[in-house]
C-alpha cells in the first residue's frame, strides 16, 4: 500500500470531529474516496480508534489536582536547593577534617620527639607518615562527603 | 500569562544552574502558580494519556506525570506561544517515558487491566472495513505496546492528539519532513499488527 495524497484533507477532516457529520458537511467527496481508497481508508478507521482511546483515556485519567503539583514540586525545589546550598560546606568540612588529621599526624610526631626513651625513627619516616595520613583520609572523606550529595 | 525568562531570571541575579533557585523563601519557576494551574487544567490530562499510552503503564503515568511538570517548571525555556509550550510540555514528558521504557521495559501496571479501561469501545460500529473489523476484535492498547516507543508516540500525536507534522517534530526532536514516512511506516504496522492479532 503507498500513501495516498489526500491523506492529509482526511486527517483534517477526521480531526475537525465526527468523520460522518464532517462528510455531511461537505466531504462526500472526501467520503466517497476514503470508501474506495484503501490508504485513506485505513486511516479513517485507526484515527477514529486512536481518537476514541484519546477521549477515554482523559475522561479516564485521574491526575492530582493543580494545587498539589505545584505543592511538591515547590517542595522538591526546595530540598534540591537546600542540598546544592549544603554542598560547599560538606566538602570545605571534608577539607578540613583532612586538615585535622595532618596536623594531628604531626603533633604525635612532635609529642612523640619529646620522649628520647621511646626508639626514635628517622624524621623522614615520620614525615611520609603524617602525609601518608592525609593522603588516606583526604579521598576517604571525600568519598563520603561526596556521596551524601 | 506571565513567563519568567532566562533574562529576566540573571536580572533577579539568579543563579544559572538547573535547579529553581530560593531566595529569602521565594521560589523562582517558569511561570508562577496561578499561571501554572490554567496551564496545567488545560493540559494534565492529555499528559497522563499520552503517558499511560506510550508506557503502557497506568501507574508509571502517575509518576511521570509530577516528573513531567516539575521538570517543566524548573526549566528556563522562552516560548512564541501557548502551542510552543504545550510541545515542550510534551518532549518532556516523551523524553522521560522513553528513558523509563528503557530502564525498565516491562510493563508492571497495563494500561487496559482493571476499572477506567480505555482500550475498548474505540471502534466505529459502522465501519465495515477489514481494518475496522480487527480493530474492533483486538485490544488497541496491546497492539501499541507492541510498537517502538518512538511509533506509538508519533501515532498518538498525529491522529489522537490531531498535531500537525511541525508540532511533532518539535516534540520528539525529528526533522519535520521525516514525520511522513515515518508516521506512514507506523500506521502500516499498527494496522498489521490489529489485523494480524497483537494478542
Ligand atoms: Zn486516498
């Protein structure tokens, strides 16, 4: 079957409303050849079958009111602004924590130094530590940080 | 009507993400809430049925539907007129359809199971056609969902919704001159598949 170039006069006329008060309008012609033409009449009849679906579906459709659209989407707004706002402080306190930890690393160094009877180990050996300390914490809180947006 | 825009958003020194923005409590959306509600009056219901008709799924309708009008309300389009925004509305909700149809191909919650069917009583009685025969004998809704996604939405657009080649264009994101073959290519199989059974 190939498409047939009146199709678009019986889209019209089958979406202007009812296809047989719109050929008594007037349309015979149009009728008459959506009668005897099998594209256009194909067309006819699953128009009229999707336009009917059409009509059903909304009568059937039970959609919440305006009013309360409007109500969670402000409401979701808000939660998704709140979060993006709380999003430069979750990481500037992953920062920080990662900050803590380096200088706590350093302090046990320091505090650790102040007692010659404990077995000394070379400054280099502490300094990899302390930063072995925030390499390992840094991405930790990071992740967790990250994971909570 | 009154839309807010783009431009009149950067005069209010909002910020450019996504999201609406709250300042001092105010909520900044694409048109404020008496606008919204004569909008969305006019426009829910063929929403949900396009929805429920291109998923199959009544209860994924209900969930796309808030999706669809939250998105739709977040965003920061300018549109000529009332026809611009309602093909909007729908690339929207096609998009999310399409997206939840690939996460999730089966069908949970049928369209044509229990009370509010809508897939019966479409046929034109009078009709005496091979076609018209069949579709009187099968269930619309189980020949649909036996379409591509992007057919059932081009049907449903063209001949149940009465939108013109450029309005569908907008809405699926197709060059208007590929909407006649393709809308042809549709047609044929819907037909084929409710005269040869989609049961
Ligand atoms: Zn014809």
């Amino acid at each position: 079957m190939k498409a047939c170039p009146r199709e678009p006069e019986v889209v019209e006329a089958v979406t202007r409303g009812d296809w047989r008060q719109a050929t008594a309008l007037g349309d015979n012609d149009l009728r008459a050849h959506a009668a005897s033409c099998a594209a256009c009449g194909e067309l006819v009849t699953l128009m009229q079958a999707l336009r009917e679906d059409h009509a059903v579906a909304c009568r059937a459709a039970d959609v919440p009111a305006a009013g309360t659209v409007w109500w969670r989407a402000t409401i979701r707004a808000r939660a998704e602004a709140a979060e993006k706002a709380a999003r430069p402080i979750t990481l500037a306190q992953g920062v920080a924590a990662a900050s803590i930890a380096g200088v706590a690393a350093a302090f046990a160094g320091v505090a650790w130094r102040a007692f010659p009877s404990l077995p000394q180990p070379d400054p280099f050996v502490m300094l990899a530590l302390g930063l072995g300390v925030c390499i390992v914490i840094a991405p930790l809180v990071l992740v967790f940080t990250l994971a909570r947006d | 009507m009154r839309d807010v825009t783009l431009s009149s958003l950067e005069r209010l020194g909002l910020g450019a993400a996504g999201a609406p923005v709250v300042d001092d409590g105010t909520l900044t959306f694409l048109m404020d809430e008496d606008a919204f509600r004569l909008f969305y009056d006019r426009t829910a219901r063929p929403v949900w049925a396009y929805l429920a008709r291109i998923t199959g799924d009544r209860q994924l309708a209900d969930d796309l539907l808030q999706e669809t009008y939250f998105r739709f309300l977040r965003s920061r389009a300018e549109f000529e007129d009332e026809a611009h925004r309602r093909n909007y509305l729908f690339r929207i909700a096609t998009n999310l359809a399409h997206d939840a149809r690939r996460r999730a191909p089966m069908v949970t919650t049928p369209v044509d199971d229990g009370p509010g069917d809508f897939a019966h009583e479409h046929a034109d009685p009078q009709s005496h056609d091979a076609t018209g025969q069949a579709v009187r004998r099968l269930d619309l809704s189980r020949a649909m969902r036996r379409l591509k996604p992007r057919e059932r939405s081009l049907l449903w657009l063209a001949y149940a919704q009465g939108s013109s080649h450029v309005e569908i264009a907008r809405t699926l994101g197709l060059k208007t001159g590929s909407i006649k073959p393709l809308l042809f290519r549709a047609r044929r199989r819907l037909s084929a598949l409710l005269q040869g059974g989609a049961r």
